[in-house]
C-alpha cells in the first residue's frame, strides 16, 4: 500500500579485486573558481542513488565485499550566497561496509532515516495578509514526512564459459525437408548461411531434438 518504493534494482558484474559503480540521477553545475578573465568556471557534482563495491574471491563459496551507497538530492533549505553567484547545498545519506559472505546470501543496510518537518499555511487570498483580521482568516498546520532507505545486496559467484559452451537454437536444429525460396532467403539474411532449396512438392520445415 505504498509503504515500500523501490528506488533502484541495478545488476553489476565485477572481475575479483576491481570496482563497479552505479549511479541513478545526474549532475548538478557547482561553481568553483574564477578564471583569468573573470568567468566563474564550474564543476559537476553527482546526486542521486549511488552503489560502489568491489568483490574479492576468498575461496569458491566465499566473497570478501566492500559496499558503499549514498543517496543525495539538491537541497534550497542550506543556500551559499556569494557576489553574483549561488552555491547550493545537498543532503546526503551514506553508508559503506565490508562483509565477508557466502555465494548466494544477501545483506541489508538499514538506518539510513530521513525526517522533514513541512509547514503549510492556508487562507483566503489578500485577507490573510490584513493585519489582526489576517491572523484569524488562517491556519497553519505542519507535517513531518520520515523515511527510511534500506539498501539489500545480494552477491554471486560466477564463472566464465567457454565459447563452446554457448550453444545457439540454431545449433539444436536439423533440416528434415526443404523450405521455399522465400523462407530460405530470410533465414540466410538472418543468419548469414546460404540454404539450399529442393523440389517444392514435399513437406518441408524444422525439427527441434
């Protein structure tokens, strides 16, 4: 009913020893420094939901992993004014670890809460700005939004294959009659094989074994 959103379900895939990053959001221009003419010169600062580990094999069921997540988003509440430029904030929730974990298992990162408190006022326009009569033409009312982000890692184990071990459909095939003309040139377009035809006055098609 709503009480739980999935953010993100990203699927990464890493050599032992090397990293894999995911990030779902963009890049928000952050002014850094002024150039020799004056121009302010920018940098781009990543937000969004973001995931970092890098897995070493111990042993064939056990992975040692080091995970690091963060969630931001482009805060107006925490603002830098300077002369003739804005430096906005960003609110961050970030966790890193290092587990080690069987081949299959998964782990959950929780705690990651966040609490606004949102104040709402209602009136009738132009009279709730009158002084004295205004303060009775209003309510206000306040609103508290808190949220929990649960990060679930589930790891795997897998090994390469040879190239022989990639078996195609067409593979499994076998010619028991032969096709019309029409039907052997669209399979030679799509496979890149020349099919011979035969005489069209006997079944033809395709066996699956």
């Amino acid at each position: 009913d709503g009480l739980v959103n999935t953010l993100a379900q990203p699927n990464l895939t890493a050599i032992s020893g090397e990293n894999a990053r995911f990030l779902a959001g963009g890049e928000f221009p952050i002014p850094s420094q002024r150039d020799n003419n004056g121009n302010i010169t920018y940098e781009y600062r990543p937000f969004g939901i973001s995931l970092s580990f890098k897995p070493v094999v111990l042993n064939r069921d056990r992975i040692n992993l080091q995970i690091s997540t963060e969630v931001s988003e482009v805060s107006n509440e925490l603002t830098l004014q300077l002369p003739g430029v804005t430096v906005p904030s960003f609110t961050v929730r970030r966790a890193e670890t290092t587990v080690e974990m069987a081949s299959g298992g998964s782990l959950m990162i929780a705690g990651l809460i966040e609490s606004k408190a949102i104040e709402r006022m209602n009136g009738l326009p132009g009279i709730n700005q009158v002084p004295v009569l205004g303060a009775l033409a209003r309510s206000e009312s306040f609103a508290r939004n808190e949220s929990e982000l649960l990060v679930i890692i589930s790891a795997y184990m897998v090994e390469p294959f040879a190239e022989k071990a990639a078996v195609r459909t067409t593979d499994e095939t076998k010619r028991t009659e032969p096709l019309n003309r029409a039907l052997a040139e669209s399979l030679a377009l799509a496979y890149g094989q020349s099919i011979k035809t035969y005489a069209q006055d006997r079944p033809f098609g395709y066996i699956m074994e």
